[in-house]
C-alpha cells in the first residue's frame, strides 16, 4: 500500500495534495493524523499547517453493498444525496449529505426510521452483523416547514429552548465537557458523539467552544428526532455548525 504524507493550513488541503499525487479523488482517500504534532510538553497547541498521511482506501464489500443500496433507494425516493459509510468498530456509519434533509428525516423523523428499518432488513438478509447508524447532513427546510401542522396560535416549544440561557456554573461545566472531548478526538483521531440531549443553546456553546481549538471540528446530525453533536478532526472549512443553530 502506497502511502503519501502532505501538509496544508487543513485537513482537506493536505489531503488534495495526496489525492492530485495518487490521481484518484479526495473520496477514494483513507489517511491518518499523528496527534503528535498537536501536542507540545503534553499540552495542546494551535498549528498553522496539518500534516497528513494517506493511501488509497481498500473498500470493504459490504461497506461498498450497503453504499450502493442507499444510494439506489434515495434515487427511487427523488432525492440527490451524496452518500458516504464508514465501517468503525462493527458499526455502519452511513452519512448521508443533502440540501433535501428534511425530506430524507420526514415529520417526526419517520422516513428515516423507515429508511433504517429496511436497511437492517438489507443486512440481515446479506448475513451482515453490524449495527447501523444513520446520519443526515443538510436541510430543506422550507419543504419542513410546509409539511408541519400550523402552529401560529400555540408557542414554538423549539424557539423557547433555542433562547433558553444555562447559568454561569452549568454553561462553564459544559465548555469543559467540550474541551475535553475535543482533546481526547484530537488524541484518538477518532470522532465524539455527545449522546446527552441539549437545547439550540447548549449546542451553540458546545460548536463555539470547539471553533476556537486548532484541528478539531463539530458537525450536526439528527439521530431519530434528536439533534446530536459530533466533534471530529477538521476535515474542511465547514465542518463548525454553530449557525445553523
């Protein structure tokens, strides 16, 4: 296996530079970051340029099935999505990015399920043990908004969590919890989901507080009706989702 090591201001231009070498896309890419370079006298440090190393990845058949599949049943349902499953530690992470979000996640979250029951249904067939994970990146949100019932005369129970503040002890605690999380993904080189429900509030401080670190980054995702942080290594210049918050 060929690897090939690059620096760039960011993950994803390293990367650009391993792919234009290798002649293949960013896509067919695997790589690692040694965290070393994050770290001086065990503490972390800001760095101008990542660097990188990366090799063409060996796609895993069933990983390379349940892509195909997903893709072929967002094709049937009308929806242009790009696609991307990850295989870590026995589980199916399936990414899925597109500007139809809404319609993918449907009302309450029931297109998804769906879409989730009938891919178990695809593994079990296939003699494939794995637990699966879908994520959904993206958002028609007009589309979202004209699916839901009117709701002018009651309060908008999103909008009252969105506005609700933490006190000064809880918010500090938790600008804490996404500081060390975002350390121990910059060590591990492995994402962080942060299972615990948080209001629109919460959520913003935990996208602020991570923004401010060099080489980590946090991402939005809706898991069934939950909305869900993920805290990940910079892999781009949009990975931060504070304003959609």
């Amino acid at each position: 296996m060929e690897k090939k090591t690059a620096t760039g201001q960011t993950v994803a231009e390293a990367l650009q530079k391993i792919a234009t070498e290798l002649e293949v896309s960013l896509t067919d890419l695997d790589y690692t970051i040694d965290t070393k370079q994050f770290l001086n006298n065990n503490q972390v440090v800001g760095r101008n340029e990542i660097t990188v190393q990366g090799w063409i990845k060996v796609v895993n058949p069933d990983v390379q099935d349940i892509q195909q599949w997903l893709n072929t049943t967002l094709t049937v349902l009308g929806i242009d999505a790009e696609v991307h499953v990850q295989l870590q530690n026995g589980t199916m992470h399936c990414n899925i990015s597109s500007e139809q979000g809404g319609q993918i996640i449907g009302r309450q979250g029931i297109t998804l399920r769906s879409i989730e029951v009938l891919l178990k249904e695809r593994l079990q067939k296939k003699n494939m043990e794995y637990n699966v994970h879908l994520h959904v990146a993206g958002d028609d949100k007009n589309k979202r908004r004209s699916d839901r019932p009117d709701r002018s005369d009651r309060p908008d129970r999103r909008s009252r969590d969105r506005g609700r503040k933490m006190d000064k002890r809880a918010e500090e605690e938790l600008k804490k919890l996404a500081k060390k999380l975002a350390h121990r993904v910059l060590k591990s080189g492995e994402s962080i989901v942060i299972e615990k429900e948080l209001n629109g509030y919460q959520r913003k401080t935990v996208h602020m507080t991570v923004q401010k670190l060099d080489g980590v980054g946090t991402e939005s995702f809706m898991d069934g009706e939950i909305k869900k942080i993920r805290i990940l290594l910079t892999e781009g210049e949009t990975q931060s989702s504070a304003e959609e918050e």
